[in-house]
C-alpha cells in the first residue's frame, strides 16, 4: 500500500491486488515506528494520521524474574515524533488507502487474490488473479511481490530463500482489558516462556512465546492447563483467561527468519517479508517493510514513468536494502540464540541478563535499542515529488 501511494503520487499508474475484502485481520504486527512516523511527517499527512485512535509508547521495557526494566527510551531519537504508535494494522492501511484516493493513478482492487504470474519471453509481464467475478490477467511493467513470508509471487518466480532459522513460534490470543490495568505494554519473560501485551482499548492482544514446535505439547497438556500457566506467568490476567475455552482463540504463529538471494527477475521485485521474513522481535517488520517501499519509489518512479525499468534498476533496490535487512537480522537471530533461546529452554528461574541490569544502572544505555528499533540502520526518506496536475 504504501508502495503503491508513493508511486502513484509521483505519476505512476498502479494496481493494488488484495485478495481479501478489507484489511481487518487479528494478529497483526501494531506497531508504527518512528522511522514511519517520519515519513508521514515528509508526507504532510503525520497530524491527520495521529487523529486516529491509537497510544504512544515512549519507553519500552520487559519484567523479568518479576523486576520491571527499562530497555529502550525513544524521547531522544533524532526524528519528529519520539514514540512508537500503537494502532491496529488495518487502521493503518485503511488510512493509506484514503490518502490514495485524490490519486487518479491508483487502483485498489479488493478481492483479487493472486494465483500465478504472467511470463513472456523470460520477463515477468503480469499476473493472474482470481476474483468473485471469474479470473482476472493484471499486465504490468513490473510485478512487485509484498505478499507476505509465504510468498506466493517469489514461489512462482523461482526465487531462492535461504532460511536463517527461528527457536520460537508465538500463540497469539485476546483477553479483555480492565479500566485498572497497566497502561503500558509490558513483555514478560521467565523459565520457559515470554509474555508480550499489546493494548488494544478494551482488550489485550498477547503473544506468548513457546519453543518452535511446543505447540503440540501444550495442547496435550489440555487447556486448563495451559489457562493456569499463563495465569501464574501473568496475574494481571488470572480473574480472564476463562475466555480462552477454546483452541480455536489461540492462533499459532510459525515464527520464520529468511530472506531472498536475489528479490528480483525480470519484470518483477519482492519487498518486505516476501524478500525478508524478519522475527517478531522489536515489532521491526512492517517498519523494515515501509523502509523498502521508500527506497523502491525513490528508485523506481523515474524509471517507470520512463519506461526504463530494467535488472540494473531493480538489483539497485536490493543493494539499498540489503545491508539494513542483514544487520537487522544479524541483531534478531544474536537475541534469538543469546537470550531467548535460553529463556525457553530453561527449567529454573531467569536471572535478569547484564546488559539489562546495565541499562537499570545507565539510562544513556537505553537510547541505543531505541535506535535501532525506531530508527534502524539505514532509514529511507522521501525523495520523489507529486506529479504536476
């Protein structure tokens, strides 16, 4: 979506495919980082977007072994905004998509869902789709896959992912939030799981992090079970896990940490999970996603409006994206082994690491994971303009 608002306003004719009706789907990543928010402020749409129902986080912490420490503080980021917003995914994209609709050069088509690409002569030259009113073939000049980690466009495309591997998945769940609850969202972390509340107004979105593939025996262990663990690992939530009563509330995410070797072919470009599944650490993908489309309309709109978009055009996108997508990585899969890894696999009592308890001690220290999650390691800004008339 935000791809398509940057191109379209700078005069380049775009197709939106989504294959469902709207936007409104549970589990979501919520958080809008101030790398984002900075790109609305360029954008001249930041105070419009911030009317809109959300909460602003200014610091970012973690209990541990039941001591609450603070990990990250955003008040002294380099950027116009000093918080990371939380607000449902659906609004967000909901929002785009009003900002796209003074652009004659955009289309959203809703469902429409993808089933195949379009090839002639070696090039990517469109794509199928299947709508309730029969098959659709969508012509383009290029195809650009966001379509997710389970990429349906880069499976068709043939292009090679290599996967860095995850020792975790999430249960996602929602349990309803009491007008005395604390106000901020709190991870949790102790002997063999971590707890991460999202609010949501009247209810908390939870993730609980188990050990890739625990899934199956927390399910053996029945869900009684399973309601008083997280009643003992959380009592904020004891007097509400009733209304878990049943599987079908907790939703399993297959947490996957990959990326592309090459996110393009001919007539066509991956951005976003589809190039670079990121962990759920830090809230960092959909950031990580947006960081991309940036770059891609930076890159791309003169081009396309040219007709020049050719294999040296594309690879230039992943070679300005490919350094903040490695590093980014390299620092999720180091808090994957080093601390999460051990948090789950233990069978006693966590201790409170180090560099937390240094934290504890220097607050300065808390401005760097700000940076690297509000931030990150090479934030894009926007450099196209609106196309005249």
């Amino acid at each position: 979506m935000m791809l398509g608002f940057l191109l379209a306003r700078a005069g380049v004719r775009v197709e939106v495919l989504e294959k469902h009706a709207d936007f409104l789907r549970d589990f979501r990543g919520d958080t809008i980082h101030p790398s984002t928010l900075e790109l609305m402020h360029e954008l001249g749409i930041l105070a419009e977007f911030l009317k809109r129902p959300h909460n602003e986080v200014r610091e970012v912490g973690v209990q541990i072994a039941g001591e609450e420490m603070k990990l990250a503080d955003f008040t002294h980021l380099p950027t116009f905004c000093k918080f990371i917003v939380f607000m449902p995914q659906w609004d967000f994209l909901n929002f785009i998509v009003d900002q796209t609709r003074s652009l004659p050069n955009f289309r959203l088509r809703m469902r429409s869902e993808v089933t195949g690409l379009v090839e002639e002569g070696g090039r990517v030259a469109g794509v199928r789709a299947k709508t309730p009113t029969g098959e659709l073939e969508v012509r383009a000049d290029l195809v650009v896959g966001c379509d997710g980690r389970h990429s349906l466009v880069r499976r068709s495309a043939g292009l090679v992912v290599d996967d860095l591997g995850a020792p975790m998945d999430v249960l996602w769940m929602r349990l309803s939030r009491r007008p005395d609850d604390p106000a901020q969202s709190l991870g949790r972390a102790a002997s063999g799981a971590i707890l991460v509340m999202f609010e949501r107004g009247d209810y908390w979105q939870c993730g609980f992090v188990i050990p890739k593939g625990g899934i199956e025996e927390i399910k053996k262990g029945g869900l009684p079970a399973f309601q008083e663990r997280l009643a003992a690992f959380a009592p904020v939530l004891a007097d509400r896990v009733a209304e878990l009563d049943t599987w079908d509330k907790i939703k399993l995410l297959t947490v996957t940490v990959d990326r592309l070797r090459e996110w393009h072919r001919p007539g066509l470009l991956c951005i976003g999970d589809a190039a670079h599944a990121m962990s759920p650490i830090g809230g960092i993908g959909i950031n990580l996603a947006i960081q991309d489309a940036v770059a891609a309309s930076n890159i791309l709109a003169a081009p396309l409006l040219a007709g020049t978009v050719n294999g040296d055009t594309l690879g230039a996108v992943q070679h300005r994206r490919m350094l903040p997508t490695r590093l980014t990585q390299r620092l999720q899969l180091f808090l994957q082994d080093r601390v999460i890894a051990r948090v789950l696999g233990a069978r006693k009592a966590v201790g409170v690491p180090l560099v937390f308890r240094l934290m504890g001690r220097w607050p300065i220290l808390r401005r760097i994971p700000a940076r690297v999650m509000g931030v990150g390691f090479r934030p894009e800004h926007v450099r196209t303009s609106p196309a005249a008339g």
